[in-house]
C-alpha cells in the first residue's frame, strides 16, 4: 500500500511570498499616488503665483493684489489642503510672488510635504 500523500505542502511558503509580493505592490502604487498629489499642488501653488505676480506687475498693481490673487486661486483650485498656503511679494523692477504651503498626504494631511514655488513679471510702466 502506498503512504498517503499531503496534497497541502509548500502552501505556506507560497502564502508568505505572496503576502511580500502584495506589500511591495502596494508600498509602489502608494509611492506613485504620493508623487502625484505632489506634482498637482506644486502645480496649484505655480499657477497660483504665476497669477500673483502677473496682478502684482500690471500698471496699477500693488504686492497686496498679487497676494490676494494667488491666495484666491489657490482656494479655488485645492479646497481643503491649500487652507495654509501662504503667499509673499516682493516689489521692485521684477516682481517676485512666493507660494508656499503644504502638499495633500495620500495617507492623510501630515503625511504631505512642504512645497514653495516662485513666479516673477517684470513691472509695467
């Protein structure tokens, strides 16, 4: 008679690589999605300075609209997680608006990262 076999064997070893495998899968695809978050806000935070600086450089423009304008656009295009973002100007020849503020976690907010952009117009008249 011949001894019975274990069908079973080895399932273990396979259960543990494959545990391994999902966490590393998951860990690259949370990496990706965290890269992401951070292209998009210093994006946000560009497109808003940009937009300061082109207020604060028209003709009548002063360092106070170009704030206001980056701030705002910041509000309209990150909602929540561009709450803190602060906005500098510096007035002279070029104007100069600095956005600063922190990028969305994809695991929460503190998970983000601080990001500043810069954004410069030549002053008109």
């Amino acid at each position: 008679m011949r001894p019975a076999r274990h069908t079973d064997r080895g399932a273990v070893d396979v259960s543990v690589q494959m545990l391994f495998g999902l966490m590393a899968a998951l860990f690259a695809l949370l990496l990706v999605f965290e890269a992401v978050t951070y292209w998009h806000a210093r994006n946000v935070f560009d497109d808003a300075a940009a937009e300061g600086a082109r207020v604060a450089a028209a003709f009548d423009g002063t360092c106070e609209g170009g704030i206001a304008a980056a701030l705002q656009m910041v509000q309209a295009h990150a909602g929540a997680w561009g709450r803190d973002a602060q906005a500098t100007c510096a007035d002279g020849p070029v104007v100069v608006v600095t956005v600063t503020g922190r990028t969305p976690g994809v695991l929460g907010a503190a998970a983000g990262f601080q990001a500043s952009v810069s954004e410069s117009a030549p002053k008109e008249g």
